[in-house]
C-alpha cells in the first residue's frame, strides 16, 4: 500500500502518519529528509525524534529517496518518508549552481526514479508532504519552482498511491481510497 498523507504546517500530518504506521502492525523505519540548518530546524528534528517510538528504525537521508526506498522496502515492512516538500527543497538546493541542462539536474533524475519506481515497491509506505500550493504565489523565482513542483509531485504521488489524506486541524480527510 502507498499512501499520501499532505497537510499545512502543524496540521498534524506526522502524527498521523506515525499512527498509520503502528496500526500496520509491521516493522517501521522513518526516512527523514530534514537536515538541521539552523537552532529552531534542529529543534523540530529534536521534537520529532522524541515523539516516535525508540524500536522504529530511523534513516537520515535528504537526496537520495529512491535508492532508500528500494533499499528498505519489502513485504512486512512499513516507511514513513518525512517530508517530501523537504525532499524536494533539498533537491532544488542541490542544483543551484549545476549544468543549465535541466534533464541533468540532481532534482530531474531524483524526482524521475521516485516517480518510476514507486509502483514496484513492496510493503507500506506513507509520504508525509506540505501543501504548499494553497496560498498566494511566492515572489522569488526558487519560492515559485518550488510551489510549481510541489504541486506537481503531489499530483503524480496522489495518482500512484492507494491512499490520499488532507490533514487540517488534526483531523484527516481521505481523499482517495478507504476511510478506515
């Protein structure tokens, strides 16, 4: 089963998440996308940490994505992905500066593998992502790649995956498959 679980900022999303997880009743592992730039991101990696279960496995890996999942998924097995608009700003980042080639960029080839091998990958996964597309457009060309590709990721995740729910508030809204 794949699931999307999107949400604004502290709509309880990870939450949420994590509780999907523990009812799978299989073994959990975390990959974490976040690195801790500055006191208050480390701060909410700190509060994140504390709030999972100490037996969940945790993998820090903010580019590589793909060949994490590939790595870690299989029958009996249960991945939370927090959080893909990190991912995907991590990604951007990552390409300031490289070839003008977009077909070359590390955010293109990363964003591609999900996207391809997604639909092969056994076990549960639940992606954890912002829903950054419903405000004003950002003024800064890197804010408005980053509204644009969010959504378009969203949408391409949302195609592919079992399951889609809106958090707002902390309380979810399935948008896509069972309501259970």
């Amino acid at each position: 089963m794949k699931e999307l679980i999107l949400g604004g900022t502290r709509s309880g999303k990870s939450g949420f998440a994590e509780s999907r997880a523990e009812a799978s009743g299989m073994a959990v592992t975390c990959i974490v996308t976040a690195q801790p730039g500055d006191q208050e991101m480390t701060a909410r990696i700190r509060h994140h940490r504390e709030k999972r279960p100490a037996h969940w496995r945790v993998v820090e890996e903010p580019l590589s994505l793909t060949a994490t999942l590939k790595a870690l998924a299989a029958p009996g097995q249960c991945l939370i992905v927090d959080c893909l608009t990190l991912w995907l700003s991590n990604l951007l980042h990552a390409d300031q500066g490289s070839p003008a080639d977009p077909r070359e960029s590390v955010f293109t080839r990363e964003r591609g593998a999900l996207i391809a091998t997604l639909p092969a990958l056994a076990g549960h996964i639940i992606f954890v992502s912002n829903e950054a597309g419903m405000g004003i457009v950002p003024l800064g060309e890197l804010s408005r790649r980053f509204a644009d590709e969010s959504g378009r990721l969203h949408q391409d995740l949302a195609g592919i995956c079992d399951r889609v729910t809106f958090m707002v508030a902390g309380l979810p809204l399935v948008l896509k498959g069972d309501v259970a």
